[in-house]
C-alpha cells in the first residue's frame, strides 16, 4: 500500500484565488479543506501580498506535501493574461518559499482527468468534485477548480515532472 500524500491544489486569480486540499492514498481520495482567497479591489503589489501571505497560512495549516497550479492560458486580452500570471507566480512562490514541489497543468488537463472531456463547463466539474470527494454539497466553482487541479495531480502523477522520467533523453546524440 503506498503511503499517503497530500496535495494542495491552487486555481489562481486577482479577485479570487481557489485552495483545495485532498489527501490521497492509492487510488482512494479524502477531501481535506477548500476555500477562497478574496482581494478587494485595491493595488496588484497589494493583492500579490494577499495572495502570497493567505496562501502561506494555508499550507502552515494543513502542511500540503506537494502542489498542483493552474497553468495560464493565453486568452483574447494580453493584458489579462500578464495579470493572471502574475497572479500564479505569487501562489507558486508561497509554495516554494514553504519548500514543496510544484506541478502544473492546464485547464484541459483537469477538465479530462476530472470530467473525462476537456470542455466541461463550471458546473459539471462542481459537481464531480463532490462525488469523488464525496461532498454532501458542490463546493463553490474557484474552490472546485483547485480541488479539481488537486484530484488531477493525484491521477497524473508528479505532472510534467513525469514525462521527464519516463522519457528518453539524447545528450549528444547519445540516449542517456
């Protein structure tokens, strides 16, 4: 039996930021805790602050082993996009400054490995976030979205991280 790993994982965003927390054993999943990081409107250096300082506090709490993080999409507004990862970089640093691995993955990812197809909407992830964590209710849809990147990580593995291992690598035109 493989011994029991905790996952904290993270949906990041400027107005709200998604925690959840899963620990997992084998195949089984145990929903731990979840929530949402609100910013009010003020400065980006401000809700940065928020962001790096709340997370910190989650993972003092609830001592996570690894994280999973929300990978950002291009979208049609750069500028959106230039936020929303600076958003993410402020959530991986509270991992790192606690010294966890991070892995990442997109959207697509979670959706496929948590719903079973890449384009399922909000409410569909919600609710299959409740059944595997057999959750008396759906959780709130940013809280959902971490969970769900949570779940995703414990199917998949150790994320990108993965593929390394399990891939070939030529150094010098030699296999290694």
């Amino acid at each position: 039996m493989s011994s029991p790993r905790r996952i904290l994982g993270i949906d990041p965003g400027l107005r709200a930021t998604g925690f959840g927390i899963i620990t997992t054993t084998g195949t089984r999943l145990q929903y731990v805790a979840s929530g949402c990081i609100r910013m009010n409107s003020g400065e980006l250096p401000e809700r940065l602050k928020v962001i790096l300082r709340d997370l910190g506090t989650v993972i003092a709490a609830h001592a996570p082993s690894e994280v999973a993080i929300e990978k950002v999409f291009v979208n049609v507004n750069p500028r959106s996009t230039l936020l929303l990862g600076q958003a993410r970089g402020a959530a991986i640093s509270a991992a790192v400054l606690a010294e966890l691995p991070v892995s990442e993955y997109t959207a697509l990812q979670i959706k496929q490995a948590v719903v079973g197809h890449g384009k399922a909407a909000k409410e569909q992830v919600q609710e299959m976030v409740r059944r595997l964590l057999a959750l008396p209710a759906a959780p709130s849809a940013d809280a959902a979205d971490a969970l769900a990147c949570a779940i995703c990580h414990a199917h998949g593995g150790h994320g990108l991280r993965g593929l390394a291992i399990a891939t070939p690598c030529l150094r010098r035109g030699r296999l290694r």
